[in-house]
C-alpha cells in the first residue's frame, strides 16, 4: 500500500525556494518598544534636568553634576543654583554615595536599556600639575608631555588646572631646551618636539602664552626658532574665540614684527608669517595692529627677493590685511607694492598667483601705472581656474575703461616689464 502523500509534497520547488527566500527585513513584525524609564527624581541634576555622571556636593547641601555646575559658574554665577548662598569651584567635592546609588539602579535596569554610568577618573590637583611640569624638562620630558596633554584631554578642569600651573611656560621652556640640543642629538628630541608641540596646543591657553612671547623677544636665536614654531603650531590649532585670546597676549604682535624685521632663520620668518595670518583672519584689532607696526612695507620688501614658501605666506598676510582700508593705504602709499604684486602673478606657483591676483584685485585704482592690463591678459591666455579667473577678468574690464586716457604710458611701461 502506496502510503499517501501530503501536499507539500506536490508544491512546485520554485515556489518552495520562493518563499524560503523571501528576505526577514521584508516580513512584518510587531515589536513592541521598551517603556522609557522612569529616572528617580534625586538623581537628576538641578541645572541640567538630566541624570548625573558625576555628582559633586556643594557646602550648601546641594548635589550637581560637575559639568553642570562648573559651567555654571564659568558663566558668571557666583552662588548656588538652588539655594543662592555663595559658591566657589574649589568648594565642590565629589559625591560618592550618589554616584555609586546612580550606578547601582543603573546595573538593575540594564535590561530596560540603561547603560551603566562609568565612575569618573580622579581629576588634577594642583600639586599634580606642579610636580608634573615641573619634571617636564628632564630626560622624560616626551612621556611627561604625552601624560600632561591626555589629562589636559580627560577635562576642561584639568585643562584649567595645568594651565594655572604654568603650562605654557613649562612646556615652552622644555621646546626651547630641545630645540639648543646639538645636531646628533636632533633625531632623539624629534619625538619629544612633537609631544611638546601637541601637549601645547592641547593645554596651553592662547591668554597664557606671555613666556612663548617673551622667548621669541628676547630669547637666543634656537630659542626664538623654538618659541616661533610654538605659536605657529597654537596659532593653527586653535578656534576663532581661542585666536582671539591669543591676539590679546601682551606684545605677540610687536614680536612678530620684530622677527620679520631682523629674521634670524628661514624657518622663525614662514612661522611668523603662518602666525600672523590666523591672527588676521580672526580678529580686525590684529590686522590694525600689524598695519600699525608697518606689517604692509615689510611684507612688500620681503617679497622683493623671497623663496617660494615665503612668497606664499607672505602674500596670504599681505592679501589679508589689504581688507583693511589702513592697509590698502600703506600699500598705496609704498613705491613697491603693485610692480611686486604684478611680478608675483607669475612663476611661482598657483597658491601665490591666487593670492598676488586677489591683492591685485583690491588694489585696482593704480593697476595702469606697472603695465599690469598685459599681464592680466596674458594670465588668462595662459590658463587659470575659479575665482582667479573670475577677478583677473573683472579687472580686465574695470582697466578696459581707463586705457584711453592712459593708453600710451601702459604702452611704455609694459614695454619695459
């Protein structure tokens, strides 16, 4: 006897392969979402409303999250935000039976989607920042700089910490110790320059760089090198708010003058020069002042016989401060400026040709004088891209308009260039 056969058996394969294909994400499925969960009400932070991750106490029996309450006060408060009685950071300690309830109810909720709250990591004292720097400048100095700089990175209040304890001048000091080391010893600082250099921009705040300055003043000729980079490698790292600070260190602009004035190395001069350009493009009172210190004639004269790298720093500043109508009229008023614009257009490379352009660019009213219409001219049959382009063509068209009473001096002085 034939025993008998179920359906599925006849089921064609392809509609059996069909279905088993059939991908998962396409099926519908009716999960259903956890609940949110209810945080208890003292675990909340007063300022923030959220759950805290560091709980710290104040003397008026008030418990904050520390990043709370520590902007808080960074915002001008003075006194607590509960109560109003008068509170100082120094007065705040961490809240330990807090902060272990927080990760105990943390544990028994996990499976409700709570992540447990890591235990913070025990923030500097003042007297580890001392010992710290201090120390900085002897044989350990990379793996003291590499240690300053993480825990500069755990916190803003470390940051503050090693910054009080002189980190600037700490870590500068170490920069410039290596920087005087003889030639053979060169390879074996070279690590520890890049850790000081990194520690600085990571801890040292731009308002506290008066030792950097002093150094690139007054300093010997390695250490004002030294001191050069340092604020090159600040200068760079830093947002527009921290550039800001660092413009209003005391003498940072005269220094930079200086250097320019009485170069002492090619690498101290296209340093200065990267500083001075961050400085411009952050703040107007740096460019005032640089154009005030005769920033402009130095920057013209400096191009007149100028490597490459130089030539492009030099007229990315100069580019700059031209925005300023002060600096336009030292431009204006210097002999030089336009026939050394004209001259830089070419055969240097694409970055100066954009920076000679956008300078030419500002300073179109005396283009006729140094035969610059040919020059233009002969830039675009050349070939040259974006907004060069553009602006080398508009003042094509702005100089078309004046060639007829000037036609016969452009003819001349092209003919010498």
């Amino acid at each position: 006897m034939v025993p008998p056969v179920s359906r599925s058996c006849h089921r064609p394969r392809a509609a059996r392969v069909a279905v088993a294909e059939i991908p998962l994400a396409t099926r519908r499925t009716t999960t259903r979402q956890p609940a949110p969960v209810a945080v208890p009400g003292h675990f909340l932070c007063p300022i923030s409303l959220e759950m805290m991750r560091d709980p710290v106490a104040a003397p008026t029996g008030i418990t904050c999250d520390h990043d709370s309450v520590e902007g808080w006060l960074e915002r001008g408060h003075a006194t607590c935000p509960v109560t109003g009685r008068p509170l100082r950071p120094e007065d705040l300690i961490p809240n330990q039976a807090t902060r272990r309830m927080i990760q105990e109810w943390c544990v028994a909720n996990r499976a409700l989607g709570v992540e447990r709250v890591p235990t913070p990591r025990v923030p500097v004292s003042a007297a580890d920042a001392a010992g710290l720097l201090a120390a900085v400048s002897g044989s350990a100095c990379r793996q003291l700089a590499a240690r300053a700089r993480a825990q500069g990175k755990e916190s803003d209040r470390n940051r503050r910490c090693l910054v009080a304890g002189g980190a600037a001048r700490a870590l500068s000091s170490a920069f410039v110790q290596l920087v005087d080391r003889p030639a053979t010893a060169a390879l074996t600082a070279a690590g520890a320059l890049e850790e000081i250099l990194a520690a600085l921009s990571q801890i040292a705040s731009p308002a506290s760089l008066d030792a950097v300055v002093s150094i690139l003043s007054h300093g010997e000729t390695t250490a004002r090198v030294g001191a050069a980079v340092v604020l090159r490698e600040v200068a760079s790292s830093s947002d527009a708010q921290c550039l800001d600070a660092m413009s209003e260190t005391s003498g940072i602009h005269d220094a930079l003058v200086k250097l320019l004035e009485r170069p002492v190395s090619p690498q101290a001069t296209k340093a200065a020069l990267v500083t001075a350009y961050y400085l411009v493009q952050s703040t107007g009172r740096a460019a005032s002042r640089l154009v005030d210190l005769g920033m402009v004639q130095l920057l013209v004269e400096l191009l007149v016989d100028s490597d490459k790298g130089t030539t492009e720093k030099a007229l990315a500043v100069l580019d700059s401060l031209l925005l300023t109508e002060e600096g336009r009229g030292k431009a204006y008023a210097h002999a030089l400026a336009m026939p050394v614009l004209v001259k830089k257009m070419q055969h240097v490379s694409d970055m100066a040709t954009e920076f000679a352009v956008s300078a030419l660019w500002r300073l179109c009213k005396n283009f006729l004088q140094v035969g610059a219409f040919q020059k233009l001219l002969l830039l675009l049959q050349i070939g040259c891209m974006g907004v060069t382009k553009e602006r080398a063509s508009e003042l094509l068209r702005l100089l078309n308009g004046s060639r007829g009473g000037g036609e016969q001096r452009v003819h001349r002085v092209g003919a010498k260039t």
